[in-house]
C-alpha cells in the first residue's frame, strides 16, 4: 500500500494555534460550531464540517490555505484539503 504524502507539510515551519476558541466566521454571524480548526497559513480559526456552517473547509476554497490542525484541546493532527492528508504529530 503506498504511503499517502504531502506536498504542504514539508513547508510549515511553525504550528499556529488558535487565539481564541471561538470560530472566526460564526461570531460575526451569530452560529456556533462543535468543532475548531485552525489554518496553517494565515492562523485564523474556523468551524469543522460537523457543524452547521463548515467555514473551515469554505475557508480552504476561498483561499486555497491548503492546511489546518485542529482546535480542540488534547487533539494533535494536521489535515490538509489539497492532498487529503491526515497527519497526526506530537508535542
């Protein structure tokens, strides 16, 4: 079975963490979320797919900022949306 790759990860330098645990996008329209992710590229923070907006992923489309980690305390994982990578990492 070939290994999945990336061709984003090799290019992160440092992992950014959510500011705030809040969605960017929901609070400016009054939704709420379940789950955070926070861009690698520009360090905003947005709703998973499992909630009602999934402005992560329209997030990824609108910028091509191709990978997030999650936002949620105790979670240790990267996604990227261009190569459809998990990569899970320790601290």
């Amino acid at each position: 079975m070939p290994v999945e790759t990336c061709t984003h990860l090799p290019n992160l330098e440092d992992l950014k963490r959510a500011t705030a645990y809040e969605c960017v996008d929901c609070v400016k329209t009054g939704s709420s979320w379940l789950h955070l992710r926070t861009c690698q590229t520009c360090g905003e923070t947005h709703c998973c797919d499992s909630s009602p907006n999934k402005h992560a992923t329209k997030h990824y489309h609108a910028t091509e900022h191709p990978v997030v980690s999650s936002a949620e305390p105790g979670e240790n994982w990267l996604w990227c949306y261009a190569d459809k990578v998990f990569y899970p990492y320790t601290l």
